[in-house]
C-alpha cells in the first residue's frame, strides 16, 4: 500500500506543479453552456454541476497533482448534489488526479467511524480535511486509514479568514507556564501524530494540516513545528495570497505543500482579464491559462526535485 | 417568524419532555423487519434507514419535542443515505418534531454560507450543529437565519468525549493575565453573539451551545456563564451520564436545554434488560419504553413550568 504522501509527491513531480484546483461548484457561476435549462431542479442543477467538473478534471489533469472539490457545494443541492460529488471524484480518479474532500469533518467515536466510511470508503476520496477541535480521539478512524489504506487527512491547524484568530490564535498557556498560540498546539499534535503513521521515502507522514497562504509568518513558524507534514495552503489568488506567501509552505526538496487556488481558476473568466480575454465561451482556455500561470508561479519559488 | 427558542419551548411544554431522541442510523443495528433482503446495495440500505426512521419518528413524536439525526451515519450510505437524511427530515416535521441537524459544520465565507443552504434551505432543519474553530465570521450566514428564519444553531463548546481536554480544555490566557480554558472562552462568544438575535418571552437567544452530560461540573460553570443560551447535552445513557449529570443544564423555569439520547433509545432493543423483555421483535415498544423512561427521569431533575 503505498502512502498518501509517497502517491503525492510521485504526482506533484511527474506534473511538475503544487497547484490543487478547488473545485466549488456554485451553479450560478458556471459557463452557461451546462446552466442553460437546468435551472428547473436540484437533480437537473447537479446534473450541470458534474458535466461541468468533468469537462474541468479534463483541462486541469495534466497540470496538477491534486484536486479539492469543496463538499459544501455539493450538499447544497441536496442529496443529488452529493451524487454529484461521489461521481466527481470518481472521475477524478479515472483521471489518475488525487482527490483531497474539503469536508472538515469532526465528531466523536462511532460518528467519527461513520464519517471516514462516507468519505474514504464510500466516496474513496484519497485524503480528507478534519477539524480537531472535538479532540484527538476523534481522529482514530481517519489514522486508522492512513496507516493501513493509504490515505491522508489535513488537520486544520490555521485557515485563512480574518476571523482565524478568534480561537485558533489564542494564547495558550501549557503546565510549565509557557505561551503559544492554539494553533501551535494543535500543529504539534499533528505533528507528533503524523510521526506514527508510515514515512514516505522522502520522509513525509500521512497526517497534514491546513495553513493559509494568507498568514506567511504564520505559515513559515508551522512549517518550522511540522518539518514532515504535508500543508494544504489555501487563500492563494482570490483569497489574496501570492506564491511569494507559499514559499516557507515546501521543504526544501520543493514538496511537503500543495496550494489551493478554487474560484481563482475555475471561475476566472468571470472577472477582470480573463473575462475580456476568454469569457463564457472560452472557459476551458481560461481554466487552462490560469493553472498554467499559478503553476508556474509556484515552481518560480519552489520546484520540486525530480526523482 | 417564531424564534427557534420560543418553538422549542412551547413543544417542550406541550410534551412535559426534554429529550432529543438522536437518530443514528447504524444499517447493522437496526431491527431486521427492515434490515431483511436490503443488504445488498446502499440505495436498499438507505430505503431500510428511511422506513425505520418514520416508524421510529411515529412512536417518540408523543414523547419528545426535537430529534437530532446524525448526519455521518446517513452520509455513510453515500447519495441515498442522504436522500434518506432529507426525507427523515420532512418526515419529523409532518410529525410536529422539532430538527436539530448533527453535523457539526464548520468552514469559512461562501462556503459557510453553503453549509447553511443545505442544512436550512434545502433540507429544512430547525436547528444546526456547528463548528467555530474556524473562528466566529465563519458563523454569520447560519446567524443570519437565526434572525431572519427562526432558524438556531448550537455551537461546540464542550463535548461528551475524553479528549475534549485536549483543545476545548487548554487554558488559555488573555490580555489581563486572566486564564480560563478555551471552552469558557467560547462561551463567552456564543452568549455575547446570542445576545444579538431576538430572544423568546422566556428571554432565551437563538444561539445554543453544545455541552456534554459527561462533565456536570463544566455544565454548570457553562450554564452559569451562558444564562440565555439553549443547550444541547450529548453524553446521556450509553455514554455515561445520567439525569442528575443534567441537572444543572436547565434554567429556573426548567427549560434551557435538551437532553439528547442516540442508541439509548433507538437501539436499546439489542442490549440487556431490553433485549430479554423486547428483542427485536418489538423494537417500537423497547423504544417507547426508554423514551417515556428518559422523559420522566429528566422531569425529575426539572420540570419544564406549563405556560
């Protein structure tokens, strides 16, 4: 069984990019090619919503490792929605990409064990992201199937929205009246969690963390706690992160980070340049120029060694 | 537009009942009139929870104001274990029960905002589960429909589970000096954010807390310091607590809070005393056994005043 990292990096090197494309499927915002007519039901807008990320695996595979398609969504079109997002990241899959479900999932015991069968057994996601704030306990069943399934988790550890530091920047004080951060405390669980699961050859655990691309000194002092774990950074591009902010995410082999850009690409046409340039019609040029640019941009900063 | 807090109180005073009967749908553990011949695919699964769900719905709607399906167990039979979710749902409020979704969502923006549209608009559940590590803008949209659609929402503060000590329980410090572990700290966030929403004539705010029946005296340092806030206590039976744990989760007039009970109830059929006096055969008087028995032991610590 070959880990989540070890399957990571095989792709994150054979493509040459960190890029993970969000895929956020807001019917309102996609080409009116597939919204034409399926406006009428929950069933006919999921319907677009999978056309639509097909034909969106298709322009995106050849140019990054991994995708993310953002599990909110989906369930807002109820359970055909989730249908949706069972059949994306099959066809995902079918399209040698790694799928990372953004479900932030949490909950205790058996819920736990029920989450981890809907998104790595039912769903056969490859790695999924959780919230730990219910404790350490509740991460078992997701460990349990990065040791012996080859999947991956990210933890969140520090997201990119202003309102990140309300809990996760709280000062903690530890038993010999020491101060970090939260958020500090939590990178070093993941951490030391991480290190009991399978190192990949290039010496990366199984378990990551979140950490946005909008906090860089942040990021650079989490990189430094989690020297094995691999980051999903989100806020790049929309967000207001550059590939600048990403730098202290990779190791110094240029892996350990995948950088997630969502709207960014998939809905670039709709806005400034790229709505001039491409537009509706031209969407697929406009997904594929956009990953180009962020993969590049990223590789400007950090290149990953090939093997 | 009712306020959830006022719905909740007039059914709670109209049953005499505190109990919130979860609804974990476990395929394995339900009885096998509906288990029989379903075993096969997870749109069968799914049809087997479904119809167990409205039978079970039938014999506690008499007993109970609220019921909190758990979201992972339906998701953990894919798109029909969803579809199974949704219709549950409707199935409770034709019945006059009240919904509390379970499943602790959590994510930032738009995507916050889709979480809401799946759980409220789509689905039509009274009331949300949520996660506010991401920290407290991640909350506005479940808010904006607790002040607009008579929605609420009960946030994790300290849950039933062992390791709520590992974050919830860290002191943290703040700019005076003052320590107080994290789950005070997000008390206090949920009272003053409550406190924004309109409250009932019994003066409780739309924004409830999740605080377990594990931990009795976290319960009523967080009662204490959260006087208007609905609770939701979790821990109740096969977890561990009992009626008198509970106690200090409701306010003078005997309302405030909710006691919820999953397998307790639902599953009681299969273990001890109730697997010799009812089996499976009679599931639906096991399970009205063990509501009428929780709804009287929970009367004994506080019964709710009749208007």
């Amino acid at each position: 069984m070959t880990s989540y990292a070890a399957r990571l990096h095989a792709a994150t090197r054979e493509k040459g990019s960190a890029v993970c494309v969000g895929i956020d499927p807001r019917f309102a915002m996609l080409p009116t090619e597939f919204t034409t007519g399926r406006e009428g039901s929950a069933e006919a807008r999921a319907e677009a919503i999978e056309l639509w990320a097909r034909e969106l695996l298709d322009v995106v595979a050849p140019l990054a490792p991994v995708v993310k398609p953002q599990v909110a969504f989906f369930e807002a079109e109820g359970w055909a929605g989730v249908r949706a997002y069972q059949r994306t990241v099959a066809a995902a899959r079918e399209r040698g990409l790694l799928v990372i479900a953004d479900a932030k999932r949490g909950d205790i015991g058996s819920t736990a064990e029920a989450y981890a069968q809907a998104h790595f057994d039912v769903v056969e996601a490859d790695a999924l992201t959780v919230n730990a704030y219910l404790g350490l306990d509740t991460l078992a069943p997701f460990l349990d199937r990065c040791r012996d399934a080859g999947k991956g988790i990210y933890v969140l550890v520090k997201t990119s929205n202003p309102g990140s530091a309300d809990f996760q920047g709280r000062q903690t004080v530890d038993d010999h009246g020491g101060q970090a951060p939260l958020h500090e405390r939590v990178a070093a669980a993941v951490r030391d969690i991480g290190d009991e699961t399978p190192l990949d050859e290039d010496g990366w655990t199984a378990v990551g963390a979140v950490v946005g691309a909008t906090y860089p000194e942040e990021l650079a002092c989490l990189r430094a706690l989690m020297p094995r774990t691999p980051l999903l950074v989100p806020g790049y591009g929309a967000q207001g992160g550059g590939a600048e902010d990403c730098r202290a995410g990779f190791g110094a082999n240029g892996l350990g980070a995948v950088v997630n850009s969502s709207r960014g690409i998939s809905f670039a046409f709709r806005k400034g340049d790229h709505a001039e340039r491409f537009g509706d019609a031209r969407w697929r040029d406009s997904v594929h120029a956009a990953a180009v640019e962020m993969r590049d941009a990223l590789r400007a900063v950090a290149a990953p060694e090939t093997a």
